[in-house]
C-alpha cells in the first residue's frame, strides 16, 4: 500500500520520528507514527471514496478540534474514512505536485498539533523543553 523509498514518506517519517519518543509501525498496511497511541499516518482513503487517489499519498493526523472545519475548507485536506470521525484529518501532498514543493513546515505543525494531542503529557512537556 505504499513504497518504503517514496520522498514524501522520507520527509515526514523525519518530521514524525524528530519528537520524543516516536516510533514506526506498519498497521493494515502502511506506516503509522505513534507514541502510546498513534499521531500521524502516511495515506489512507477519503470518506465515502476509498480508491481516492487524492489519499494515497497523504499524511492522517489529529486536528486541533477549533481548526477543524477551516482545514476541511482547503482543497488539499479530506475527510479520511474511519478515523475522521475521531476527530482526523487527511493532508494530501498530491496538490502540491512534488516534494519539493510540499509545505513541509505547515506539514511539521500539523503533526506536532496531533502529537501533543495523543500522547503522553510528560513527552508533550519535553517539546516545551
């Protein structure tokens, strides 16, 4: 479901493996990032249309619940099925059309965001060291 050299992957598993205590694993087929519960996800499918290409190369994360719906306004967010009515959502890097040209520090604040959002509070109290 997904390919282990893909550039967009490479550049947010360094995002992602930056914060404290964050580890990589493969859950129903593609990389997750968590701590004690898991903060970012790289693809998935859209709501109601699973075979999106738009999600397949997508990073999932946890929305601060107030900047919710004004990123569900964006063009490059979605609504990922199962996990978007926790609260989650989809950040496609397809629009952008390279890697290169990906908002890689839009992309760092979101996972941040999710992050601090799920996991443990002492790991969150060191991102304030």
């Amino acid at each position: 479901m997904y390919d282990d050299d893909d550039p967009y992957l490479a550049r947010l598993r360094q995002i992602c493996l930056d914060l404290p205590e964050a580890m990589e694993k493969i859950s129903h087929g593609r990389p997750n990032f968590y701590t004690k519960k898991v903060f970012a996800i790289f693809g998935g499918s859209i709501k109601g249309d699973h075979y999106a290409q738009l999600a397949r190369c997508a990073v999932l994360i946890k929305a601060d619940p107030v900047e919710q719906p004004a990123l569900l306004q964006l063009e490059h967010f979605f609504t990922p099925a199962y996990v978007g009515a926790a609260g989650w959502v989809g950040l496609s890097f397809l629009p952008a059309g390279s890697p290169k040209r990906v908002d890689w520090g839009e992309v760092a604040e979101l996972v941040e965001t999710s992050y601090r959002l799920t996991a443990p509070t002492r790991l969150v109290d060191q991102l304030e060291g």
